[in-house]
C-alpha cells in the first residue's frame, strides 16, 4: 500500500498535470486527506502524502472553500497526532500554511486560517517544550512568517508580543522570533507610512501593543490596497523612492527595539542574519526619524565577511543610505572589495560572478549616469585590470569579465584617452581563443568563442583595425574549419541585427564569399561553403557573380552531378533559390538559368533534377516581380534565422514551394453557374412581307444551307459565374479562372475551356457563353470545374454544380436565310408538316397535345414561352404556329388552335423528341392553368 | 528573500539526465504571482524545466553540434542568474534561475523578484539571488562533502535526508540556514537556563577539555615563462582553518596572525561571520591597490567565538617577492625528437625539506614516446604508463646547489597518437609543479602556539600548524608561445 503511494506521489509531483488527467483533483484530495486519517498509515508516508499539499495546493484545492474545508481537515488530523511524532506535526504545519495561503482564506481571514493563527501563536508560545522538541516551534513561528509574508499586516497587532517572545528565548530559537519580529516591524511601519497623518505617536503605539480599535480597522482596509507594493522590497538603487512615515527626532522606542535585534544579530545564522539586516535597513529607510548610523557597530564586523549574502546586504545597505552612511572613503573600500572578491581564489565561480554583476550595478553615493552598465567612476582601467579575461577563466566568467572590461575601456575610448593598449589587450585574448578553437577546441569553447568575438564586436566595431582584422582572422578560421558555418552564419545575422548601423556582418560575409570562390575545393567543405553562400545570397548589396561562377565551376567540373549526392544537391539548390530573389537577378540571370539547366538535364537525382527544372522554370517564366513573390512566400515563416539553415528547412521550404505551385483541392463549393435572366428578343424575324416561295422550292432553299459545314449547329447557352453562398471569405477576390466542362453523355460534342478574368464577389457577376454543339437534340447535364488563383497567389481546384441543359434550352428558332419574311416561313412550315405527316419511315411522326386553356392564358403562354419560334402572325388567333428548331437537323411544329379545349399538334422529324415536347407543353400548360385558376 | 522551487539534477555531459530531488515552495509561487502581476511566469512542470536548464547551461543535444539555442552568439548575462524561456501555455521567461554545478550534479533554485519586474531589476539588488546562492552552496557541500569526488552512496543517502534538512533550513522557501556539511543533524543538547543566548548556528555545547588546533596553509600559484618580455607571476594566498572544543554557550577565542619583521602585509583579508570584530586597519591593504609602503604589518587579531565544526577563521593574499622554485623548460625540435632541456632552482628562503616534490612535463597533440633518452641530474624519472607524461620525482630535498637539472631527447613513434589539447600545440608546452613543503610559509606569517588566547576556565589544549603548498604552478616553454594568464603583465 506504501509503496503504491509513494509511487502516486511521485508521479504527482514528476508532472501533476498528467497525473490529474487520469483522475480528479477532487477525488485525489479526499484520497489523501482519508490516507491521513488512516491509522494503519506510518508517519514516514504521511509525511510524504503532505507534500502535494504543501507543493502544489492550488492544483487540488481548486476553490476557497475547499481550501478551507481541507485545512479544517488538517487541523483535526493535527489534533488527534499524538506530540511525539514531531516531523509529521511540522510538516502539517507546513501544508496548512500553504494550503490557506494559495486559496486565498489567509487574505480573507478566514474562520479556519484565524483558527490555525491562534493555534501558531500558541505553539509559538509553548515555551514549555514538554514534548522535547523545539522543531514544532521553529515550524510554528516561520508558518507565522510566511502568513505574515504574504499577507502583509497579518501580525501588526502582536508586535509586543513577538518582541516578548525573541527577547526571552535563550535557545537558537531566538533566530525564528528575530526572523518573524523584524518582519511584522517592517510590514507594520510600512502600513503607517500609508496611512494619512500617522506619525510618532501611532509608531509608539504599535510598538507598545496598545492599537486603539479604530485604526485596526483602518489597517484592515489598507491591507487589500496594492499588494505588490507592500511585498516588493524597498531598496531599489537611485531610481526608487521609499515611502516615509514623518515622527520627528522622537522615536526612542523604534529605536530600542532595533539596537536590541541588531546588537545580537551577530548570534544568526549568516542567511538569517542578512534578511534582518535587509528589513532592518527598509524599517530606517522609511523612518527618517531614525539615523542610518544605528547600523555604524556592525559594519566592520561584516566589511571583511567571507559570506556572499552577508555583503551583499551591505551593498544594500548603501544603496539605501549612500553617503548618510558611506563616507567617500568607505566607497572607494567597498569597490575596491568587490574587485578582490570578482577574481578571489578561495570563492566559487557563481560567487565572483555575481560580485562582478554588482560592480556594473554598484550603488555609487552619487551616481552620474543611470542607465544600464553604467560604470562606477572609481572603477579606473588599472583597477579593472584585474579582471581582464584569460584563457584559462571558464566560459562564464571568461564572459562577464570581457563584457567588464569593454565597458571600461569603451569609456577610456570615450575619454580620447591614449588608444587604448587594454583594447589591444582585448583583441590579443580574443585572437588567442581563436587560436584554440582553431587548434580543435571543445564545442564550449567554440561558442565562447563566438560570443566573446559578438561582445567585442559590439562595443568595437567602429575601431576599423581591430574589426577588419578580426574579419580576416574570421575568414581564414573559416577555411579552415568549415563545419563552424552555422556559428559564422549566427555571428553574421546577429551583427546585422543588433548593430544596424554597421555594415561589418555585410563586410564580413562578402570577404567569405571571396574566401570560397577562390578557395581550392574540398568535397567535405563543399555543403559548408554552399550553406555559407546560401546566407551571402541573402544580401541584396553583394553582388552574386562570383558565386553563380562558383556553381557553375562545381557542377561542371567535378564529379558532383554524376554522384547525384542528394543532401549536396539540395545545398545547392538552396543557393539557387536565394539567388532567384537576389535584387541583382538580372545580371545573373544567364549563367543561373545555365546552372538550373545543367542541374535539370544531368543531376543524378530524380528529386534535385525536378527541383532545378521548376527552378529554371520560374526563372524563365515569370518576371522579376512575380519570382519574388512566389519565392518569398513561404520563406520566412516559422522564424529563426538559423532554422533557415536545417536541414529539414530545405524540405519543408520545398514544401512550400509546392503549395505554391501545385493546386489546391477547395473543400467547399466556390463558384456556380446560374442561368443569365433571359431578355426578350422578339421573334427576330424579318417583318416584311415577301413573295412566298413554294413550299417545295422553301424546303429547297432551306435545306440547302446545311450543306455549310457548322451551319446553325450551336446552342448558345447564356450564363453568369458567382460565388456560391457557402465560399469563405478568402475567396472573394478570384483571379484567372478557368472554367473546364464535362459532358455526362454522349448527345454533344465536348466543351471547350472558358476563361473568366475575375470574379468580385461585390461586383456584378461576369457572364459565361457555352456553345454547345448538340449531336442529338436532347436535355443534358454537365459536370463543371473550375481553376482560379486567390489574392495570395495560391491556385485552387473547384467543382460547381453541375449544369443541366433542359429541353427547352435545346431549341432555335428557324435558321431561315435572311431574306426570307413570313410568308416563305409559312411556306416552310406547311412543307415540313407536309413531309412530316406523311406516313413514311422517315422518322417522322405526329402527335395531339390538350389542354383547358383561357383564351388569356393561351395568348401570355405563347407570348412568353414560343414568341421567338413563331411561324404565324402574333394577330393571327385561328391557328398558331411555332416551329422549334433542334441543331443539328430536328425540327418540332405545332399548330395551336383554341377550341373548347387547346389542341397542340405535333409534328417532328425526329419521334424520339416526343416524349419530351409532352412534358415539356404538360409543364407549361399547367403553370398557365396555376396562374389562371 | 526566499526560493519559488529548488531542483537538484544529475547528469553526465547532458547525458543520463535524472531529477534526483526537486521542492516547489507553494506560498513563495502564490508572492511571485502576486509582485509579477502579468508578467508573471508560473514555473512549468519538472521535465521542461529541466530540458530549458541544459540547454541554457550548453549541455542539451550533446549529439549535435550547432542548436540555435543554446549556441546562440548573442550574449546575454548567463551565470550565475539564467533566463529559462517558456514556451507554453503561457510564454515568458523564468528569471534568475541560479545553477550551480559540481561534477555530474547541478543544483538549482529560482529565487523570488520582489522587485517589480518591468524593467528588471538588477541582480544586484536582489537578496534572495545571494541568498540563493548561499543556500545551493550549503546544500552541494551537504550532499557533495567539500572532497574532489563525489561519492555515489554518500550522495544517495544525503538525497535521502533532504526532506528532513530542508524542514529546518528552508522550511518554507525562506532559507534560514545552511545544512551542517557532512554529519546528519544531531538533535540540539538542551541548553541549561542562562542569561547568555545560543548562537543560532550553534547546534549544541561542548563538554569537556578546550582543544584548539589551528592550521595555516599558504598556497603558491604561478606562471614562469623565461621570456624576457612577459614577466613571471606568482601569487600567494592562506587560510586558516580552526578546529576548537570549547565550553560555554559564546566562549571567547583570539587568534593572532604575526609576520616577520619588514614581511609584506597580508592583503585582501576576509574572515568568518563568527568574528565579533575587526580593526579597521586589518582590511586596508589590497591586491588591487597601490602598493602602500606605510600598510598596517600586523599582528592581526581574530577574535571569534567558535562554531562546533571546523571553519575557515579567515584567508588573506600576499605579495611575496621570489617564487620558491625558479623553472626554465626549453624544447628543440629537432628532425624526428625533441630535445628536451629543464633547470628548477630552489629559493634560498625555502626550507629544503618536502613533503613530496614532482615535475610533470605533459606532451600533448603528438605520438605516444618512442625513445625516452632523458637524463637527470637528482630524483627518479617515470614514464607514464600512457606514454605522455614524463614524471620527475625530487623526492623530500633538493641537493645542496639547491638546483637540477633535466637534458635528453625523446622521440615519438608510438603506435597511438597522445592525448590533445588545444592550448598546447607545437611547442607551446608546460611543466607542472606539484609540491607540499610543511612548517614554512611564503609571506613568513605564523600563528604562534602562545599567542592563541582562550578565555576559559579549563586548561586547553592549543596546536598550530602551517604549511605551504603549491597550485596551478606552470613553466612554460621558453622558446614556443604561452598563452597569456593575466591582464596585468600586459598592462
């Protein structure tokens, strides 16, 4: 069972979140808080089952109330444990604090945290030690001063009480009762100095334990008014102010009290004893009554002091107080201390580089400059001369000391003073490292290296003979060791970056543009120097010659494009790819299309050979602009200069180039054809009368015109393109569409492409005429897709719906010459009923259409539905005829007459038609009935 | 002033990482969360931070040699306070995580900000980061032992304790003390009803006989180059280390540090917290100050009252004039073989009785010996069994001229090339000095037996020691180029 939790416990606090994903927090509490309560459960693993409490209580007591129940829990659990296990009583000590802290009920001064404050302060109290342990007390009282840590005020009002408790202590106790005391001190002044119109007497008061009621509750409020403010220390150098709390000279009480802490501070621990003296040093910050000199007797004791946190309190101490307590002399000591600490042989190396941290920051009496690295003006080049960097300092402090000393010297540049033998000293170590790193040094100190050459640089780069040497020192390191690459291109980029008033990185990657191309070649540098020219290319100002010559040379002459390396093949196509955006693309546009072109036609990889033909493609294609484009799309995404450089980049470059390139599929339908309003064109025909031609010489005249190759063959279909109402919102712009058609039988001649320029989504839809050359006059559907480029410049694949070619759309009128009026049309008419009626295999046939129809309704029906197919005259009530022309060679006629009923007579060429014209005049008739019943 | 969450890590070169403790103090993060306000940061779960920890101490992805992260050029102030970058949920960065590294183990803590965080504030004015750094130390000597190699079942058992330690020194990420380095907290001797107050980093009371022992060892540092244009350095520093068993709650203890007439003061004096007080003038002269012929020459007095455990009362620098044994290291190469050509003198003010005396004379970046035709003219040569180090044992004396000698050739056609180094290539080669000579020290300072004063009752016993030792004692090869090893011989 033991060992089942402990396992839980551990995996809680590897990862709660993953732990809390396979059970509740809830359940997990209660799970826990039962284990406590379990006899059967030894001490050791209860301890252990405190800890989620007491690490992460915000994960389990997910509300206030939970808190609160859970610390209810705690504090019966608490009750019942017998005195002599003590670690598990502290550690539930412990838990409780955390739990009513994090959930708030401290702040809210809850029933269960007022509860646990008086159970504190009576363990705290307990000097009876009964149980033998004084553990349970030292828990107690740092419990108490973590609540009052957090909730700032909490103890205000036991100031006498605790000054009580830690005079009386003799044991080692006395440390957690200074601890808790000087906090709840400080808070308590702090508070004063908030409230309006407080001074000494409210100060003598609070000291004397005294509080009247009505400005308890006034601390009270003054509790929830800005909490960071109160938590943040108050000794923040030059910049910040302390809040003050006005006494007069009177405050002989405040100062008893500090005499007395500070005169045994001596008995604590050094970590204990620099937080009293940090707190001390806000209570005399704020309390101008009281002088800086009540410190005076410990300073000596502690200006010689081994212990880090015991000096940095003094440097506290003085930022605090400058020169109220710090003579000019003292200052110039504690610089000159912290110089022998920053280098001193018996410290560890954390250690002197914080102390080197506190020079740059060193709290000067009167500072001058108060920006970042701003140098103590005593710190003089000969003093800083100490710290200069070696090569036998490790990385960190080989850093900070170069960093030190740039600054000072930078100064001593500032000044004119003689130019600078420590800058030269500077540069001299930095070729050292060189040397080392040129000799083969570990990685660690190849990036220390780099660093400390960026951290010269950027101090330096304007001293012309030490920046243009270092870059060729740079260089030739380079040649030598061309698997640095990723670190000159990094130095390189953050140069650029960092100082964009210098043109050094420009510079410097210019000369090892020049370093490669004339470099003699080795194969294992070859994917180095590609990389490395990859990065040159990025430089609109380098002229890109050499490195096209450079390509071309390697392809050409060695056996790179036979090996097909693929890896290689893509390095050097990266550079390709760099060069096709290059701003000077146009000088380079010949021998690169020829680089492309080798490498499409003769790279021994199928991959490179695709990629170099798309290349040169592009190149060759598109202009200078739109190659841009599409080439920096995708190029820059994902960030990180140096993630252009993996390897991975290429592949997933080259995916980008592809979504550019290749169409995408739309989800969703985009676009449609929707059938243009048709407007009314009459019958079009000739209104004249003629003289009529037989029927037989007008069947004559007729037919003969069919013997035109194409003639009257087309339907044209009028329609317009829009978007369809679901299409997101990114395809409101569309350009270049393409609209493509399939037939879905085979009653038509395939449809050729249509091109659209745009469609808008605001702008009127543009229409889109389909000629569609019927073999047989029959209603059809077809299926439409369409090709279209978005505003990014991506390329998309649609469908539309498909596009149904009813009956009716399949008619013309009678394709008669022009010449001909009505009377030859009537002519024709008659003649093809004649030839129709026969009954001759012909495939002709007849047929009777009736129908109730209103004389009103009849004439609207026809003037809406057959006006541009009528054969008669409009006047002409007796009979009606219409004639249906169906391309290729169909006809349909009809002769109307209204008797009782409407007869439609039927007459085709084609019987196959039937069928339809039935339910086409069935439509009809019955919408007309509709509208008239 | 107090820690949000503290790690303890092991490794091997980034490698085999293990969290082998790890403590997140609740009521801290709830402050944290509270001062930050939104640019608050919550510390992310263990794994990740500990992935950020490597890859900003360099040791992630060993395998690899060029990640962005952490090989990055930009320099930002690293140690002792790294910057961890969060990358989700909520993006922001972990400042200042303190890490400090022994061996395979790494301990680390994130120190609260109680300062607002826009602009951050300097480090410097932050206590929790010195505090911070107090406590990793006091926990790596605990876990660790202050000795050179870590032991595997010593640092086991220790982890184990930690939870019980950590109760009394940093219950509540408020750190109040240091672990007692080495022996496991032994519960506190009741302290008799006394007017006197226990000092809080006194854990109990002797009884018995008062004991004091006080040892001084000074060690030597240098860089000899024969090199007329770089000037020889060597330096000296001591400590003094007390061991005193003495009755009483806070008994008084003097100890006196004397320096032969016209010896060069003592420099750079720090001295333990249990120094009740210092004379000012004892902290006047410094190394990095002008010479000042007038400084305060002794005796310096150290009044203390001991802790129970052995400590270091105090340590100091000093300017000595010669370096006890004067090297000249010379190589020819020649054709197939080095000749090899060394003189050690030994100062005439040096006691000429070692404890042990040896010269190591690594080569490195080239074959493993072929031909070892050496001769010297006092003490034993070895040949290392790697075949690259030649070891010239003195033994306990020099011979009366109080100078050897070292001449020969060694070639190198060994079948396996040698051990490299990238600082020493060519001819740019080094002699190592390891030496102990007991009773003497450089600067002459001594802690006479009498003048140790204990204000006690009981009769005590008193034992001084001193001893000089040496460090870091180079002899560079004049005729090949030595790296430079301070700034001040070129300033």
């Amino acid at each position: 069972m033991s060992d089942i939790w402990t396992q839980r416990i551990l995996s809680f606090s590897r990862s709660p979140s993953r732990f809390l994903s396979g059970t509740t927090a809830e359940g997990f509490l209660a799970e826990l808080l039962r284990e406590l309560r379990d006899d059967r459960a030894t001490y050791s693993l209860k301890v252990l089952l405190l800890s989620p409490l007491c690490e992460s209580p915000s994960l389990l007591c997910l509300s206030d109330l939970l808190g609160e129940e859970t610390a209810l829990e705690l504090m019966s659990v608490f009750n019942q444990c017998p005195p002599k296990s003590v670690q598990f009583r502290c550690h539930l000590l412990l838990a409780l604090t955390s739990v009513l802290v994090c959930t708030s009920c401290v702040n809210n001064r809850s029933r269960a945290s007022q509860d646990f404050l008086d159970l504190l302060l009576q363990i705290s109290q307990d000097s009876n030690d009964l149980h033998g342990d004084v553990a349970l007390r030292a828990t107690a009282c740092d419990c108490l001063r973590e609540m009052e840590a957090c909730s700032p005020g909490l103890l205000s009002q036991r100031l006498e009480l605790l000054d009580g408790l830690r005079q009386r202590e003799t044991s080692r106790l006395h440390q957690a009762y200074a601890g808790l005391h000087t906090l709840v001190l400080r808070n308590a002044v702090y508070q004063l100095t908030q409230e309006t119109g407080a001074g000494a007497e409210h100060l003598k008061a609070l000291l004397g334990g005294n509080t009247s009621v009505a400005w308890e509750a006034e601390l009270d409020l003054m509790n929830s008014k800005d909490d960071s403010a109160v938590l943040s220390s108050l000794i923040r150098g030059p910049m910040g102010s302390v809040p003050t709390l006005q006494t007069g000279p009177d405050c002989k009480e405040l100062r008893a009290v500090l005499s007395s802490l500070l005169e045994e501070s001596y008995l604590l621990t050094p970590l204990s004893q620099a937080a009293l003296l940090h707190r001390l040093t806000e209570v005399v910050a704020m309390v101008p009554g009281v002088s800086p000199a009540v410190f005076r007797a410990q300073l000596l004791r502690l200006l010689g002091t081994s212990e880090v946190c015991l000096f940095h309190s003094i440097l506290l101490m003085k930022s605090a107080f400058t020169d109220s307590l710090f003579s000019a002399e003292d200052e110039a000591f504690l610089l000159q201390r912290l110089v022998v600490l920053s280098q001193h042989p018996l410290l560890s190396p954390p250690e002197k580089l914080f102390y080197i941290d506190c020079i740059l920051s060193f709290p000067e009496n009167r500072p001058i400059g108060c920006g970042d690295d701003a140098l103590p003006v005593l710190l003089t080049p000969r003093l800083a001369s100490v710290l200069v960097p070696t090569v036998f300092n490790d990385s960190a402090t080989l850093l900070a000391r170069l960093h030190l000393l740039c600054l000072v010297y930078l100064e001593e540049e500032d000044e004119g003073e003689e130019e600078g033998r420590g800058l030269g000293y500077l540069y001299d170590h930095l070729t050292s490292l060189l040397q080392i790193v040129d000799n083969g040094g570990s990685r660690e100190i190849v990036v220390t290296f780099f660093r400390a050459a960026f951290l010269f640089l950027s101090y330096f780069f304007p001293v012309e003979c030490f920046s243009h040497s270092l870059m060729e020192e740079l260089c030739s390191l380079y040649l030598r060791h061309t698997h640095l690459a990723p670190h000159f291109i990094n130095l390189a980029d953050h140069i650029q970056e960092q100082l964009s008033e210098s043109n050094w990185a420009t510079e410097f990657l210019k000369a090892l543009q020049g370093a490669i191309t004339d470099a003699e070649l080795t194969s294992k540098d070859l994917s180095w120097h590609l990389k490395m020219l990859a990065r040159v290319a990025e430089e609109g100002e380098i002229k890109q010659q050499s490195t096209v010559n450079f390509l071309s040379h390697i392809i050409t002459s060695s056996s790179l494009c036979v090996k097909g390396d693929w890896r290689l093949g893509n390095f050097l196509l990266w550079v390709c790819r760099r060069l096709l955006v290059h701003p000077g693309l146009d000088v380079l546009l010949i021998p690169l299309a020829d680089v492309l072109q080798h490498l499409a036609c003769r790279y021994g990889d199928t991959d490179i050979r695709d990629h170099a033909r798309l290349y040169y493609t592009l190149l060759t294609t598109l202009s200078k602009d739109k190659l841009a484009r599409v080439l920096s799309q995708g190029y820059g995404e994902g960030g990180g200069q140096a993630k252009k450089l993996t390897f991975s980049c290429i592949v997933a470059e080259s995916e980008g180039l592809t979504s550019l390139l290749t169409v995408h599929q739309a989800k969703t339908i985009i676009l449609k054809l929707v059938e243009e309003p048709q407007t009314e064109t009459g019958s079009g025909l000739n209104q004249n009368e003629d003289n009529p031609e037989e029927a037989s010489v007008a069947l004559e005249q007729y037919r003969a015109q069919f013997d035109v190759p194409g003639f009257a063959s087309e339907i044209p279909l009028n329609y317009q393109l829009t978007h369809s109402e679901s299409a997101d919102s990114c395809f409101d712009q569309l350009f270049s569409i393409r609209l493509h058609f399939s037939l879905t039988d085979d009653h038509y001649e395939p449809l050729g492409d249509v091109s659209v320029p745009c469609v808008f989504r605001e702008r009127p839809p543009p229409s889109v005429k389909l000629r569609l050359k019927p073999r047989r006059p029959q209603p059809t559907s077809l299926h439409a897709s369409a090709i279209f480029t978005t505003q990014d410049g991506l390329s998309w694949l649609t469908d539309l719906p498909d596009v149904h070619v009813a009956f009716r759309q399949t008619f013309l009128p009678l394709p008669a010459p022009e010449t001909w009026g009505r009377g030859s049309r009537l002519s024709l008419f008659d003649g093809l009923w004649d030839e129709m009626s026969r009954e001759e295999p012909t495939g002709g046939a007849t047929s009777l259409f009736c129908c109730q129809l209103q004389e009103e309704a009849l004439k609207t029906l026809v003037e809406k539905h057959f006006l541009p197919y009528l054969v008669s005259d409009q006047s002409d009530k007796e009979e009606i005829k219409v004639l249906f022309f169906l391309p290729p060679q169909s006809h349909l006629l009809m002769r109307i007459r209204s008797e009782e009923t409407v007869h439609f007579n039927v007459a085709t060429d084609n019987w196959q038609l039937l069928p339809h014209i039935n339910s086409y005049l069935l439509t009809l008739t019955s919408s007309q009935e509709d509208t008239h019943t | 002033m107090s820690v949000r969450a503290l790690w303890i890590i092991s490794h091997e070169k980034g490698e085999h990482l293990s969290l082998r403790f790890a403590r997140r103090f609740a009521t801290v993060e709830h402050r944290a969360k509270i001062l930050a306000g939104s640019s608050y940061t919550a510390v992310p779960e263990d794994n990740t931070v500990l992935q950020l920890l490597l890859t900003e101490l360099g040791l992630s992805d060993p395998d690899k040699p060029f990640v962005a992260l952490r090989d990055d050029c930009l320099y930002r102030q690293r140690s002792p306070a790294l910057e961890l970058r969060v990358d989700s949920p909520g993006k922001g960065m972990l400042w200042p995580v303190l890490a400090i590294s022994h061996g395979p183990i790494t301990l680390a803590c994130l120190p609260l900000v109680d300062a607002p965080a826009e602009p951050r504030p300097a480090l410097a004015s932050l206590l929790s980061v010195s505090q911070g750094l107090t406590l990793l130390a006091g926990l790596q000597t605990f876990l660790l032992g202050s000795g050179s190699k870590p032991d595997i079942e010593v640092l086991a058992s220790r982890l184990a304790m930690l939870p019980s330690v950590l109760l009394q020194v940093c219950p509540l990420g408020t750190p109040l003390d240091v672990p007692l380095p080495g022996a496991p907290s032994t519960p506190t001797v009741p302290t008799p009803a006394e007017n006197q107050k226990q000092p809080a980093w006194k854990t109990g009371l002797h009884r018995g006989r008062a004991a004091v022992n006080v040892a001084l060892i000074e060690t030597v540092r240098s860089m000899q180059y024969g090199n007329r244009s770089r000037q020889d350095l060597w330096d000296v520093y001591g400590t003094v280390t007390c061991k005193c068993e003495v009755e009483g709650v806070l008994p008084n203890v003097m100890v006196t540090l004397t320096l032969p007439p016209n010896g060069s003061p003592l420099q750079d004096i720090l001295v333990h917290p249990c120094v009740t007080s210092l004379d000012s003038s004892i902290l006047t002269a410094s190394s990095v100050d002008n010479f000042d012929g007038s400084a305060f020459s002794g005796p310096y007095k150290f009044p203390f009252s001991p802790p129970l455990e052995p400590f270091r009362l105090c340590s100091y620098t000093s300017q000595v004039p010669v370096p006890p044994i004067l090297g000249s290291y010379q190589l020819k190469e020649e054709e197939t073989q080095l000749r090899v050509s060394v003189t050690l003198k030994l100062h005439e003010s040096v006691k000429n009785s070692f404890e042990y005396c040896e010269a190591h004379l690594p080569f490195f970046n080239r074959d493993q010996f072929g031909v070892v035709d050496v001769k010297v003219s006092s003490g034993q040569l070895d040949v290392s069994k790697e075949k690259n180090l030649l070891v010239w044992g003195l033994g306990q004396k020099f011979p009366k001229s109080r100078e050897v000698t070292m001449e020969g050739k060694i070639s190198f056609s060994g079948p396996t090339p040698g051990p490299t180094d990238p600082l020493c290539t060519e001819l740019t080669a080094y002699i190592k000095l390891y030496f102990k000579v007991p009773d003497m020290t450089l600067s002459g300072c001594s802690v006479d037996q009498h003048s140790v004063q204990v204000y006690s009752s009981s009769k005590q016993r008193i034992i001084t020691s001193r001893e000089l030792q040496s460090k870091e004692y180079f002899i560079w090869n004049s005729t090949g180029s030595a790296p430079v090893s301070s700034g001040q011989m070129m300033l």
